[in-house]
C-alpha cells in the first residue's frame, strides 16, 4: 500500500527565468496613481533591527563559520564552498538509514513528482504555443491504494504526459513505464531501486530536453544524480538505504532538511538529485514521526506597519505542491509574501452554497510545505466554513460536534507552525458567530499563532441577519455594513485578524478591489487596524489590482486564482499547473506602489494606526493620523505629500525600529519612546506610569518578548490601556488581544 495522489496533476515545475526590475516601464507609465518624486525624503530601507527573525529557525546547532545561515536571512554567498569542505573524510556526518522497503514506497512518492514535473512542463509549453489549458479533471488528493491502482494511475499520467507520436516521446513512455515496473517490482533490492531513480531522473532531463523545456527544469541537470553537486548523500547497499549530510546541517534528519532547503533557496540554486530525494525520505518519515522542527521554525504575520519587509504582504496561493516545486524555490519569492494553503478551483457553474470557495488542504501536503518553507515566511491555512454534521443544518443541534471537529482540524495545522487559520463565517448569524468564535479560540496554539475570521459581502443567503440584540435583530445586505460589522465581531470574538472576502457564484471571481470603493476599503483598513486587528483581502486579484490594494494599507491580498498565479480551463473550470514565475512582477506591483506618495502615506497611516491601538503615539504624531486619512481619502497627492515631507512628526514615526518577530518588545519599545505617549491618559498618578515604564524598560533592554506578551496581559496595563480609550472615547469598542480566558459552561 502507498500514498497516491490521484487526479494526479502533481507537483508544479520551477520557472527559471525570472522577470527582473528592467522588464517593466518606469512606475509613472504603469499607473498615474503611482507617483516617483523627487526632493521628498523616503522612508528608510526595510531592515532587521532589534527585532529579527525568529532565532529558532536554525535548526542545526554549530553552522561553520563560512555557512552564513544568520537570523537576519541573508544570502548565503559561501553555499559554493560547502561542495569543497562537506566531504565526509573532512567534516562531521550524520545519517539516516532506511530499510529497503521503505526506500521503496520513499521511490513510487519520488517517481510520482518526476512524472509529474515533466507533465507540467508539457502544459506549460503548449500554453505557450496555443495560449490555452485544457483540463476535465480535478487537483490531486491523497489515497492509500494497492499498489496495482497505483500503477494504473501513474500509468495514465505517463501516457497523458507523452501522448506524441514522435520517436522520443514513444520512446519515453516505454522508458517510462519499465522504471516504474522495476521499482514497484523491485523484491527489496534498495541498489536497483536507486539505480531505476537515477534512470528516471535522466529520463527528465531527455524529455525537457526534447520538449523544448529546459526552462521549467527543477532538478540539476548533472547526468545520473550529480552526486557532486548535492549536499545530502545517498548509497544504497542491499536492503538498506543510507542518507548522509554533514552535521552542521543538524544532527535530526527533519533539521537537517528545512536548513538544506534554505541554504539552496538562499544561494538561489537547484537541489541535486540526491537532495530530491532526501527530501522525498523525509515526506515519508513525517508519516509516523513527530515533526517537531516545524512548530519551532515559524514567522508569524507580523506587526501592522511595522512589518521587516513590506506592509502588504502578497499571499501566494496554492493547495500546496505548488509552494514545494515553485514558491519556496528562491527567496525574493518569499520576502514581503504569505504562503498560504488553500484548494482554489471550482468547477464552473457550481454556486457557492454548494462549494466554498476556499478548502481545507491536505495535512500531509502542509507538512511538506512546512519543511521547506522553515521561518522564512509566514505559512497559513484556510479551514472552512461551519460544518454542517447532520441534516437539520441546525446550528444549535449540530454547534458541539462541527466547533469540536473543526478544532480537531486547527490543532495538526498550528502544530505544524502555521502563523495564521482562517475561518469562514459564511452562513452563520452575528449572535452565532460569536458563539462560534469565542468556542473555537480555546483551541491549542502557541504565541502569535492567529485565527482569522472570513466574511464574505456576497452572503450565499443574500443577507447576514445581525442578532446579537436579539430584541432588535436587522439584516445585513450592503457589502460595507457586513464589513464594518465584521470588524466588530472579530475583535469581541477574541479573534486577531479579519478577512474581507468577494468570492462569488461566477469564478474567476470580479477583483475584490473593484467591488468596492477605494473610500470603503480604505475605511476598513483603517477601522480594523485602529482596533488592532490584522486585515486581509482576497478574490479575483489580477497584476494591476496589487496597487489599489497597496494604497489601502491592507496586510495582505490572496493572489492564487486563475488570472494571476495558475492556468485554468476556461470552459470546465479546472486548474492547471501553478505559475511561479508570475511571483516576480507581483513583487514589483507590490513594490512600485509601496514607493509611490500614496503607497508610503498608506504605510505611515498603518503605523499611525497601531500606534493609536497601542496608546504609543505622542499627541503630536496622533494629530497626524485622521488628516492623513483625509488626504489619502480624497487622493490628495500634495496633501500626502507635505504630510511626508514637511511633518517632523511623521519622520519620527517613519523612524521607528520594525518588530521582526518580536512584536511586544517593539509595543513596549514605542511606549518608553516618549515621555507623555497617549496610554499615560489612562494614569491617575505619576508613581504608577514610573513603576509601569521601568518594569518595560527592563524586559525591553533584556529583549524578553514572553515576559511581555505576559505584562501585556496584567492588570496595570490593562487597567492604562482601559483608562486610555475611554479617555479618547473608544470605551465602548473591543479591541484585539484583551485578556480572555477559558471556561466550560452550557449553552
């Protein structure tokens, strides 16, 4: 029995040439909206300050010295060396052995993806030629099957994939087709398995070769493996199979993978074949082994406008095989992005409330994910909608059961370091929603692990009915009052981060950005980051929508859908292979609008934002927010402009250290910042503020970032942070990342 993804459209091809700054006209010729001035002072460089990335990443416990794996990320420009001074004889190795016949389901799972990588690199050539997918089937899943069903499904791949006439391509399938016969027939023989391997990588390079796609090329192209070119080592002696590395890599197999797989993103170079498959024994071990690496290595989403990279970050979407073969390939396609987790595709003319738009990926498939993508970006995942156990569709007869299993589905997911979960509340009403929040936020995670909650403005019932009063309940029909009311609910429904969602009936869904006015989106920005909460946009993104998104101030766009970031058969519905090689000029839409006028006073309001949220503000550089606002309102260039430029205020703020992944240490670090910020509104006597500011100033200077988060949570500042809001007038709201606690109580 093996694991086989059925459907079988597999794991998608990294696109070698990328698109670089030259490829695109200067910014002013993009969009008159995008403004490169001049004589303006700009906001400093993104940098890792006093915040950093979570140090926990590395996971190997003495890199040498000439192996720059560092917390701040940079490249490792030495990578080169490490095929001179990594020999066994040299440094020190460590192992993993497996048996034969695990090798053996390690070589179907491996075969599979060679197959399918050739397959999409056939797609992805005759798009080129015809401009066109055609495809009736759907994503893969996982199954466990015989080994005969296996044969069969990977036999039709291989027959879709050379379905030419030409001498090579029959060739091929023949060629094809014996290497999976000796390795499915192998009799425990872990030499012909890696010898039929090794043919089968050959058969890739022939074939990409003879398609004309070299272009699409995952693997090195050294003949027979290149076992010189690789940093794992692999040998193969009887009934056993034998995975070496050196130690500095990490003496646990899974530590020792995630850091090869950064140290080949950040030299910006191509696993060898032994990598290939070293990785592929370590998909298979997280089977029965705790993949504990992954739930130390995390980033988490970041600060509002105080982001290390960029304030909205580009979330790039795919169930998952995507992210292994193509996102996490190199990292400029990593920096300022989200790798978020989610199916997609939905056949064409099935209505929303019959399929949600958005579905829960594959566990597995997240793990894999995991390993590859380390902390060097936030990993997220959608969940679902509620879900319905029974017939009733009652939420009251079926709440104990859908709340329990879908937090049976939140725990494997945050265990496996994702940053964020998003929920959907499509369906439900606001009193149930909150029920529903409120029920789902004891569910096991760790620090700066978020839950999100979805609100879509095309409700499938036409309208959300608002019940939280139940003596005066009202519908909900307009896109901005679902919107606003969301906010709302998201904050006293303990959750961190809301999610302003457009799908409708007809997919590719109409851009999110153009179904509403600039003026609401950027409301929403606003108001949501004002409470705290992390904001979110997703639906029908296409390249010339990041910068409207971008002037908004919003934390992230879901980019994934068919017209940006995937093929897709316009008559069925269906996707097709996943197109990394887009990620480039979404970088530079994202980055020619942060730098435009509008997008660096989009920036300065978020900081402004949170910087109300946090009372940490001065009442000068508060003074500064709603005309800030107003400017941007109305698209006033000049206005932002002075703002920018002429405003020591906004230079000060503009200044400021980012978190990285120390988020309470920079809240604390912006308090101390200033003698009189806005939270001493909330201070009855000089004593308490000088007793509240040297116990900051201490866990600021000692960078004890869990001392804080706990500090953030007692009573004195709850009490200031209380005191100031009703101070400024906010007394009523709720706001993110109050105090709560659990209790287990009836409905």
């Amino acid at each position: 029995m093996f694991s086989l993804l059925s459907g079988a459209l597999g794991k998608e091809a990294l696109y070698e040439s990328a698109l670089t700054r030259n490829s695109f006209p200067p910014a002013q010729e993009l969009d008159t909206d995008v403004v490169v001035e001049k004589n303006v002072t700009p906001p400093p460089a993104y940098e890792l300050h006093d915040g950093g990335a979570n140090e926990s990443w590395l996971l190997a416990r003495k890199p040498p010295a000439d192996l720059s794996l560092t917390k701040s990320l940079k490249s490792l420009v030495t990578l080169p060396d490490i095929d001179k001074k990594s020999k066994p004889a040299e440094t020190p190795m460590c192992s993993e052995t497996i048996t034969s016949t695990r090798f053996e389901e390690v070589a179907l799972l491996a075969l599979q993806n060679i197959f399918f990588l050739i397959r999409i690199a056939k797609w992805k050539v005759d798009y080129l030629k015809e401009q066109r997918f055609d495809r009736r089937e759907a994503l893969p899943y996982a199954a466990n099957v015989d080994i005969n069903r296996g044969v069969e499904v990977m036999h039709a791949v291989i027959d879709e994939t050379f379905d030419s006439s030409a001498p090579w391509a029959v060739l091929a399938k023949e060629q094809a087709k014996a290497i999976l016969g000796r390795i499915s027939h192998s009799e425990d023989n872990a030499e012909e398995v890696f010898t039929a391997l090794k043919d089968a990588h050959n058969l890739h390079r022939e074939s990409l070769v003879n398609m004309g796609a070299t272009t699409y090329a995952v693997l090195d192209f050294q003949a027979n493996g290149g076992a010189d070119e690789t940093l794992f080592q692999l040998t193969a002696h009887g009934d056993e199979f034998k995975i070496t590395w050196p130690a500095f890599f990490g003496e646990r197999f899974f530590a020792a993978a995630m850091n090869v797989a950064q140290a080949l993103r950040e030299a910006d170079r191509e696993p060898g074949f032994s990598d290939f498959l070293a990785f592929h024994a370590a998909y298979r071990k997280m089977i029965d082994s705790s993949f504990i690496e992954a739930r130390e290595a995390t980033r988490f989403l970041g600060t509002v406008g105080f982001r290390s990279h960029s304030q909205t970050y580009v979330s790039l979407t795919d169930p998952g095989l995507g992210h292994i073969f193509g996102t996490t390939r190199h990292s400029r396609w990593m920096t300022g992005a989200i790798v978020h987790n989610e199916y997609l595709e939905r056949p064409k003319g099935v209505p929303r409330s019959d399929m949600d738009s958005y579905r829960i990926p594959d566990i597995g498939d997240f793990a894999c994910v995991r390993l590859h993508v380390g902390a060097q970006a936030p990993t997220t995942v959608y969940i679902g909608r509620f879900l319905h156990t029974g017939d009733s569709h009652s939420f009251d007869k079926e709440f104990t059961a859908s709340t329990n299993v879908i937090k049976a589905a939140l725990t494997p997911f945050f265990d496996l370091g994702a940053a964020e979960c998003k929920i959907s509340m499509e369906g439900l009403t606001t009193s149930q929603m909150l029920t529903y929040m409120q029920a789902l936020g004891s569910v096991s995670r760790r620090r700066l692990q978020y839950l999100s909650a979805a609100f879509n403005i095309h409700p499938a019932s036409k309208s959300v009915t608002d019940d939280v009063d139940v003596q005066h309940p009202v519908l909900l029909e307009k896109p901005m009052e679902i919107c606003l009311r969301g906010i709302q609910l998201a904050a006293q429904g303990g959750f961190d981060k809301v999610t302003f969602d457009g799908a409708d009936d007809i997919y590719p869904s109409v851009p999110f950005v153009q179904q509403m006015s600039f003026a609401d989106l950027l409301k929403l920005v606003h108001e949501a980051h004002s409470v705290g909460l992390i904001t979110y946009m997703s639906a029908g993104f296409t390249f010339k929508n990041i910068k409207d998104a971008v002037y908004t101030g919003v934390d992230g766009i879901g980019l994934g859908g068919a017209q940006i970031l995937r093929h897709m058969d316009k008559q069925t519905g269906m996707h097709g292979p996943y197109t990394e090689e887009n990620i480039d000029r979404i970088k530079v839409e994202r980055e020619d609008a942060e730098k435009s006028l509008r997008g660096r006073g989009a920036f300065l309001l978020a900081r402004l934002d949170q910087m109300y949220f946090e009372g940490s503000s001065t009442e000068q550089e508060n003074a500064l927010r709603l005309p800030l606002y107003d400017a941007l309102l109305n698209i006033n260039i000049a206005e932002i402009q002075r703002i920018l430029s002429e405003e020591p205020a906004a230079g000060d703020v503009v200044a400021i250290f980012d978190d990285g992944e120390q988020p309470y240490v920079g809240r604390a670090r912006r308090i101390l910042r200033s003698e009189a910020p806005l939270l001493r509104k909330g201070v009855q006597n000089d004593e308490v503020w000088m007793k509240f500011v040297a116990v900051l100033g201490r866990y600021v200077k000692a960078k004890n970032e869990v001392a804080l988060q706990e500090k953030y949570g007692d009573d004195m500042w709850t009490d200031l942070r209380c005191k100031y809001r009703e101070a400024m007038g906010d007394g009523k709201k709720y706001f993110q990342g109050e105090p709560r606690y659990v209790f287990k109580g009836s409905r």
